[in-house]
C-alpha cells in the first residue's frame, strides 16, 4: 500500500517538476534576452555619446601633430636674433608643452594610434637635438632651422607624417 502512493505521489510529482523546470528555462532564456536587449541599449547610448568625444581627440591630435611638424614649429617659435641653443630649448618647450596638454586625448583613440603620435614626438625631438649637434653653440636660430630641414631631408620622412596619416584612417573607419 505505501508502494502505491509513492507512485501516486511520483505520478503527481514527475510532471510538476518537468512543467516547474520548463517555466524556469523559459523565464531565465526571456531575462537574459531582456538583458542582452538593455545591455545593446546602454552601449549604442554610450557610442553616441562617445563618438563626438573621440572625433573631438582626433582633431586636437592632429592639430597637435601639424603644430609640430617641422614648418609650422619652426615658424610659430622662432624669434629674432636667438642663438641655435635657446632656439633649440624653445623648440623642445614647444613641443613638451603641446604633448602634455593633449595627454588626456590618449583616452579615446587606440593604443597603436597612441603610440605613433608619441612615437612623432621623440622623433621630432631627435631631428631637433641632431640638428642642434651639427650646428654647434655658436650658430643661430637660421642655422638650426636650416639644419633641422636637412635632417629631415636626409632621413626621407617628415616625423609626424605617419601618425598623422594613421589618424586620419583611423576617424575614416569611425564613420
């Protein structure tokens, strides 16, 4: 007899539990899609909002990749009657002033893109110091600028170039 009502209560069980289990399958797959679905959302949200902050990144990166290049720099910087060496100083202020105050920008494009803007910088310094080297103390801020161009010349590529051409692909494939 206790046999019997264990089978009753299993036939009443068994099925319960197969009903309970698919209502729990079913809740749990239409809450996860409801949380991929607000999740896409929040994300397409903060892409709209985002993408001005970046195309704005872009410019000021660029901008700052131009004010170093060698003919804007030169021409911004020089003053009458300097020595190549205080020359060479404000160049290098120059040129530490404007990366320091676009520094925070690195937050909104690519490591690489990063990189390269930094990369330009260093090399842009080096022409500099390399040039400054050739003309030596005595000479003047013509002098250097003079230099600057030839190793510039020399080394077939202007040092800013790259990056400013990898930041412009890069905003491309951003529209």
């Amino acid at each position: 007899m206790d046999f019997d009502k264990l089978m009753t209560t299993l036939m009443y069980f068994i099925p319960a539990a197969i009903v309970l289990g698919a209502a729990y399958l079913l809740v749990k797959n239409f809450l996860d899609n409801d949380y991929r679905v607000r999740l896409l959302e929040v994300k397409k949200a903060m892409a709209k909002d985002m993408l001005p902050l970046r195309l704005q990144a872009y410019e000021r990166l660029v901008l700052f990749l131009e004010r170093i290049s060698p003919a804007n720099l030169l021409i911004r910087v020089n003053e009458e009657n300097l020595s190549a060496m205080e020359f060479q100083n404000n160049l290098l202020k120059t040129i530490r002033a404007e990366y320091e105050h676009n520094m925070s920008q690195q937050v909104y494009i690519t490591s690489l893109s990063w990189e390269l803007i930094k990369m330009a910088k260093e090399d842009m310094v080096k022409v500099i110091n390399i040039a400054a080297k050739e003309v030596g103390p005595n000479g003047t801020a013509v002098d250097l600028s003079r230099e600057i161009f030839q190793v510039i010349l020399s080394t077939d590529k202007i040092p800013t170039y790259k990056a400013l051409e990898h930041l412009k692909e890069e905003v491309r494939l951003l529209m």
